[in-house]
C-alpha cells in the first residue's frame, strides 16, 4: 500500500495544481465603454455606455455594430502603472447579448469584428473612436457567437512592449470590418487581461474529471494488488 501510495502521490499533487489553475487568472481588468459616431462614422461623436449611464445603458457594456448611419465601436483600457512585463498576457472578454436599443438595434449581424490596440490615457474620451492604431491583435466571426461565450486573443508582445514604453494605459477597440448600415449590434462585457487562453471552446480539463480519472486508477491498482 505505502508503494502504492508512493507512486499516486505525485499524480494527486498535479490534480491538486490543476484543481488551482483552472480558468484564466486576471493580470488587471479595465474599464469599458462604447462611443458611436454621427453620420461620419470615421469620427466618434458621442456615448452608447459609459460611466455617466447614457441612454440609462449601464457603465461596462462594448457595443460594436452600426445602425441608423452611425457605426458604434466598443472600448476598454487597461492601467499600466505599476505592472510589469509579463511571461504571457490575453486579452479576454464575455459575450453579453445583442445591441442596446430595445426596439431598435436590439438584433445580431453576422460578420466580422476586427480588435485593434491603441495608446490609451485611462480616460473615456469619445475621440478614443478613432484613436491611430498601435496594432491589430486579431479579428473574429459573430457567426455562431452566442451570450455567455468566452473569447482570448494573445496580447502577450503587444503588452510587453507597451510597458517598455512606458504607456500609462493600453487600450483595445472593437470595431466592425465592413460598415454596413441597419447591421445590427453585438455587445460584450467582462473586460480583463488574463495569463492564458480563457476561449469557451477550448476549455481546460475539469478538476472532477481530473479526479475521477485518478479514481480509476487506484481501482485499476486495487485489482492488480489482489491478483
């Protein structure tokens, strides 16, 4: 039995480090907002959610879409001062629900959403809409996108090296790919910059599954040891 033991033992520390480490741990969170633009969508003109509660939206919502010849693009940034350059670094975000003007661009749109970094100030500025770009992180498909999913892009150079630069803040913007007018929304909640890839669809092992499988094991060692 003490053999036994001896020999499980290290495969119920790792149960145990797994058990710990499932889900991405937050490096910082940001705040988050969106600015839509007038009827000239290069040059945002106004709030659709902030910390002032425009429109009775709630603080923390990105809607990204267009409607009624305005393009509206999502928001967040994050603090830099006091962090350090990190060994990996991913921008994750939730999927919220659908635009938020009940009755009016309260629909989904299927295309394409480009995310974009920017030098941020750690301010909501409407001029953030069309903050030059430092670079494209990525882009994904609204097709198939349901509430509640998860999404992470690798940040990790982009980070690093805003924090050698000294940037104060670094902001990301979502904004749709082709301008499409009465498109629709997507709104996304739950802003964070996270040391690994929290993406819904591909999910780390449960610990329960991690625990039953070791489980099997001692019952597969307890039928060896009678025979």
């Amino acid at each position: 039995m003490k053999k036994l033991l001896s020999v499980l033992t290290p495969f119920f520390l790792l149960v145990l480090s797994l058990s710990g480490s499932v889900g991405a741990a937050t490096i910082t969170n940001g705040f988050t907002y969106a600015v839509a633009s007038g009827s000239n969508q290069s040059i945002g003109s106004h709030f659709h959610s902030s910390t002032n509660g425009d429109y009775g939206n709630p603080a923390g919502l990105a809607e990204v879409g267009n409607y009624n010849n305005e393009e509206v693009r999502g928001l967040s940034e994050y603090n830099l001062l006091g962090l350090s350059s990190a060994l990996n670094a991913y921008f994750t975000f939730d999927v919220y629900g659908t635009g938020l003007f009940f009755g009016t661009n309260d629909f989904s749109f299927d295309g394409k959403i480009d995310i974009l970094a920017y030098q941020g100030n750690n301010t909501e500025d409407v001029s953030d809409y069309q903050a030059a770009p430092a670079g494209l992180i990525g882009s994904f498909s609204t097709v198939g996108i349901a509430v509640g999913d998860i999404f992470s892009f690798d940040i990790t150079t982009i980070f690093n090296t805003a924090i050698t630069a000294g940037w104060s803040s670094l902001g990301i913007r979502l904004q749709t790919e082709d301008t499409v007018d009465g498109a629709g929304a997507w709104v996304f909640d739950d802003f964070r910059l996270t040391n690994s890839d929290d993406t819904s669809n591909n999910p780390v092992p449960e610990p329960a599954t991690m625990v039953l499988f070791g489980l099997g094991l001692l019952g597969l060692a307890g039928i060896n040891r009678k025979k």
